[in-house]
C-alpha cells in the first residue's frame, strides 16, 4: 500500500496500521491511525524526518513515539506532549 524506509502501511478492514518493520519482535512497533491514508502516510513521513507536526494533538505524537527507535526524538515527543497538556489546563481546559 505505500512504504518508506522501515515504516509501511497496512490495511486491516476499513483502518490503517502503520508498521515499523525494523523494530523487534516484542517490542510496540505498530500504531492503528483509523481510516485516513493521509494521516497514516504523513505519520511515516514525520517519523522519517524525525520532525513534529506544527499542530500536533496527544495522539499523533503517541503515535509516532510507538513506531520510533530514535531515543532524542522520542524525548522531543514527549516534551511537546506536556507542553500541550500545559497549554490545555492555562487555556482553561477541564
């Protein structure tokens, strides 16, 4: 269906998977994008470039730290999803 580096997308019913094929048996190498082609595509093109979405929500950046084996931007992920909660509770969220 469409693959770039280690990283392909899967078709599973009406979702798509997208796939780290270089990760180890055992290891979560997998996250289910739902039924966009384009979400998923673009989820491996940021994974690839190692770069963050300028409007990221909590899932895409869960996401693509579930199919990264790159420690630094995993730890970019994670920060940028705290500064969304941050953001989230200053904004007045719940």
């Amino acid at each position: 269906m469409y693959s770039k580096k280690e990283y392909i997308v899967v078709k599973e019913g009406e979702d798509f998977i997208v796939v780290n094929t270089k990760m180890k048996y055992g290891q979560v190498n997998h996250t289910h994008i739902g039924k966009s082609f384009i979400r998923a595509r673009n989820l491996i093109d940021f994974a690839v470039t190692k770069t963050i979405p300028k409007r990221p929500d909590n899932f895409i950046l869960t996401s693509l730290q579930r199919i990264s084996t790159d420690k630094k931007y995993i730890k970019e992920l994670e920060l940028k999803k705290r500064q969304l909660i941050e953001d989230y509770y200053k904004e007045g969220g719940v």
